[in-house]
C-alpha cells in the first residue's frame, strides 16, 4: 500500500543512466513548415528513452505533411498521422495523438516549441521513482529572437518534490500548462481526459483542471523539461499572445470557469477556490494592463463580460487574500458598471503592483478606492507587511548632454511609509533583451513634503549602451524591510521625449525614455550614427506601412 506524504522531498527523480523505451511524444502543428522539423528532432534527440514519435499534422496546407514524411521516412519512431480536416485549435489534434500512442508515457510538444536535452529522462525517472501518474518539470518561455528567458511558474519547481494528491499544493492551478508535463497514458485513458475539441482557446486550463481533478499522484522536477518559443513579431501569432479581440478574452473566461466548475464537480473545493483566485491574480491582472492598448468598444465589452463572471463569486473568493492586486483590482470592476480610472487599474495590475494616488478616506477615516466608491476599501493595506504593499515610486529620466539625471519620488501609502521609515533606494538598469544589469547604485531618500521623498542621481547612459533597459528599484526602511519595485513614468510636458545626446565614447545616443504597458519607466538607447540612422529607418518604415 502506497504511503500518503504531505509534501516529500524526493531523492529518486534523478537521471543518471538511459530510461527504457517507455514515452511517446505527440507533436502537433498546422502550417508550421519552418519550425516543426525542429521541435520533431528535438523529442527524437531525447534518446532511448522516447518509444514514438506521433506528429499529428492538422490538414496544413504549406507542406508541413510532406516534410514529415520526409522526416519520417528516415526515422523509423517517427510516425505521421495527418487529419482530413482542421480542427481550428490545438485540442483535437492532442486528442488524435493520445488515441494514437501506443507507449505507457505520454507528453505533448507543440510545433513551434523544443524539448531540452535530458527533459524525457528527468520527467521519467520521476514518474517511475515515485509510481506518479504524472511528472512535471520547469518551461521556460524564450523570447525570440533576443533568446531572453523566463521561467514558468518557478516556485513549483525548486525541487523535487513528490505530492500524493494535488490538494496538497493548491498554487499547482497556476501551472495551466500541459507541455511541461509526462502523463501516464492509461491514467487518461481511464478517467476520459481529453482536451476540448475543435476551435476551442485556452484548452490546456481545461485540460489540466481534467488531469487535477482525477487526483493524481504527481511527481515536480526543478529541471528544464520544455522550451517555449514567443515569437511576439511573428505574423501569425500563436492563440495566447493574440489577445486585441474580445473574443479572446471571452474564450479565456470561458476556460477558466469551466476548469472551476470541473475542479468543484469532482469535490476539489481547495484547489477550485485556488483556480477562482489565480483568475484575479493573473488573468484579470494581464488583461488589465492591456486596456490602454484598446478602443473604447473593446474596454465597454470586457468590462461588462468581466463584471458578469465576477458575480459568480461568493464571500468566501473575496475572502481570500483580500490586499492582493488582482482582488482590489476585481472589486473596483465589480462595483463600477463603467469603465473607470484606468490609468490607475494599469498600475494596479502591474508587477509588482503600484496603488496610484489620491489615497482617499471616508468622512471616519477609512481607506477607500476613492470617495465616490467607498464600498471597495482599502483597510487590509493598514495591516499588511512594508515589503509587499503596492507602493509608488514616480520617476523622471533627463537625458542632457552634459549630465543626465534620474529623479524619483515615493509617495506615502496611508502612513504605512512613514511609519517605516525609508532611507534609501537601489537603483539599477535592466536590459530587456538578456537581463545583465548596468549602472546599480543606491541613493538616499529625502522628505520633500509631508507625505513623499525624493532622490536625485545621474544616470550614464553610455554606459547602459544600446538597448531596451527597465528601470529596478529597491526602497530600503529603516525597520529592516524593503520593497522592490519598478516606477511610475511620469508623462506629460515633454518628460518622455526622444533626445540625441553627444556622447565622448560613442559620438552621439539617441534616447527615448517611455512609459510600458503597464506605465513603468523604460528607456531605449541607440548609440552612434549607423544607431541612430536604424532607428530612423525603422520609423520610417513602419509610418510608410
């Protein structure tokens, strides 16, 4: 009889010698000529451990099929199955390779994606050591074509960790992916998990809420298992990354309240409350710091169908972490039938978050959102820890040719900063395109009124040299805590303007300082005149287009 630990640590998931031939990989795609060879080899080169290789191509009409076959031709665990017609998603395809394996494994590789070395080894010495039903590993979101990575859902993933029923980790809602993943082939079979069929978005939350609540045995891994690609230039972007049409969002919605309704049908209260509260935390806050982006028929509609599923939520969802971002941000939706104060919502839904002011109080000195919304309070932020409460720290970069300068200004948050007391703040630059820092330094805070403090210091931005670079600050108390956070761009009055700079070591920087989608300060440098003249081509191309 198998023991029912709480939370083990597991020191058998390692990969020290081959795996039996035990794991099929479904790759799926649809006119993907360009990438499929690659994310084909890529589960083939995972050695012997690989049975099967199933590459269902969903009726393409570039020669993805053909190239297969090609592929498949020298590849004798390489098989081909080609659908007559396409299916219009991701779901039916899966579902065609899951009816297809013929192996004890199954995990699924997407067309424009790559397994990394060792990834199948990892997932299969887990699931075998710990006679899991599924094994699930770190993805990591490449962005291309700077290559800068991000990992997925990373504080699951720390180490290797055997859970004898996902309840035990209700944060496991959050990882919606089903990539990143090895399932026990009969596992699905038996209890009928299938992806949605047909043209249906979002269908991994689906699909996970399915594999979670059938309580599975499941077995984390900290190693990379799986690489996905963010082509954000591409011409055709993937499903997750078109979000400028409603109906994405309304797709989103959808998925997500069938997962909690699949969680809460098969007695997962826990885990179903978990997946109502990470809507608020990341699909709510995502989709927020995107409403400047669109029209105001856009905003009207998502504000409607949003307010429409948060009325499902009982007291208990509200209950829960009521201080966090995502939940305020939720209630000011909730309790306005029009869109309002978006600026201040974009901020909010940053990470980390920033409360903008007015920081208002009703006639007996409760924090609210503002005086004509009294009902959506503030009172959680009088109690919270220094360290995470959404403070905001206004900034304004000065490119001169002389001597640039960064200033900054922190805002008082219901006395809780003075109550702190700040000190000081660091300061440093962040490339976007591989995350190496430049120019750190620390500065003192000064009062400069009753109820802000402010820093001033130069910024050499030769130094930064040419790219995209995201302005990182760490406010420092003097009781010990301290909170980092990124800056309110102040706009207006030519503060986010393109400037040409002289520069000794590069001749001339052009600088544009901006505002991100969710309004904190970037800057972006080209440096010399072959620089200068790129950007001024790319302008023009794009204003001829």
């Amino acid at each position: 009889m198998r023991s029912d630990p709480t939370d083990t640590p597991d020191t058998a998931g390692t990969a020290e010698s081959p795996r039996p031939a035990q794991v099929g990989v479904v790759v799926i795609g649809y006119n993907d000529s360009a990438h499929v060879g690659d994310a084909v080899r890529s589960a083939l080169a995972q050695g012997p451990a690989v049975a099967e290789v199933v590459a269902v191509d969903d009726c393409s009409t570039d020669g993805s099929a053909e190239l297969l076959d090609r592929l498949a031709a020298d590849e004798p665990r390489l098989r081909v199955v080609r659908r007559s017609v396409n299916s219009g998603g991701c779901g039916s395809p899966r579902n065609a390779g899951i009816d297809a394996v013929t192996t004890p494994y199954v995990m699924f590789l997407d067309s424009d994606d790559v397994l990394p070395p060792g990834a199948v080894d990892a997932l299969l010495a887990a699931a075998t050591g710990a006679h899991a039903e599924v094994a699930s590993g770190l993805c990591v979101r490449r962005e291309l074509p700077s290559g800068r990575e991000q990992p997925w859902q990373a504080p699951l993933y720390t180490a290797h960790t055997v859970l004898a029923r996902p309840a035990q980790r209700p944060r496991l809602v959050h990882d919606t992916l089903c990539v990143n993943k090895l399932y026990r082939t009969d596992f699905l079979r038996e209890h009928g998990i299938r992806f949605p069929e047909g043209r249906f978005l979002y269908e991994d939350i689906v699909f996970t809420a399915r594999v979670l609540a059938a309580g599975p045995r499941i077995a984390l891994v900290p190693d990379r298992v799986y690489v996905w690609h963010v082509r954000r230039a591409a011409e055709q972007l993937s499903l997750s990354l078109d979000r400028e049409h409603i109906d994405n969002w309304k797709a989103r919605v959808e998925a997500c309240a069938l997962a909690y309704d699949i969680l809460l049908g098969a007695g997962q209260k826990e885990l179903a409350r978990a997946a109502r509260a990470k809507f608020l935390d990341h699909e709510v806050r995502m989709y927020a710091r995107e409403l400047g982006l669109r029209d105001a028929h856009y905003r009207r509609a998502w504000w409607a169908h949003t307010r429409e599923y948060l009325a499902r939520y009982d007291a208990a969802d509200w209950e829960l972490n009521p201080s966090a971002p995502g939940r305020l941000l939720a209630r000011v939706v909730l309790e306005s039938p029009e869109p309002r104060d978006l600026p201040r919502l974009r901020e909010l839904a940053a990470r980390p978050a920033r409360l903008l002011p007015p920081y208002a109080r009703t006639p007996d000195g409760v924090p609210v959102w503002s005086p004509d919304l009294p009902q959506v309070t503030l009172t959680p932020f009088l109690t919270r820890p220094t360290g995470v409460l959404p403070l905001v720290v206004d900034a304004e970069l000065r490119p001169r040719a002389r001597a640039s300068t960064l200033r900054l200004r922190l805002h008082e948050l219901y006395g809780r900063v003075a109550e702190a007391g700040p000190r000081e703040v660091d300061v440093e630059w962040q490339s976007r395109d591989d995350d190496r820092t430049r120019g750190r330094t620390t500065t003192p805070l000064t009062p400069c009124g009753p109820e802000s403090w402010s820093a001033e210091l130069p910024v050499d931005l030769a130094g930064l040299g040419a790219g995209t670079w995201d302005l990182r600050l760490t406010v420092r108390f003097a009781d010990g805590a301290q909170r980092d956070v990124t800056a309110h761009a102040l706009a207006g009055a030519g503060r986010l303007r393109r400037s040409a700079v002289p520069s000794a070591r590069h001749g001339v920087l052009l600088v544009q300082p901006y505002a991100t989608h969710s309004g904190a300060l970037a800057v972006r440098v080209a440096t010399g005149v072959r620089g200068v003249l790129q950007v001024a081509r790319g302008r023009l191309r794009r204003l001829l287009h």
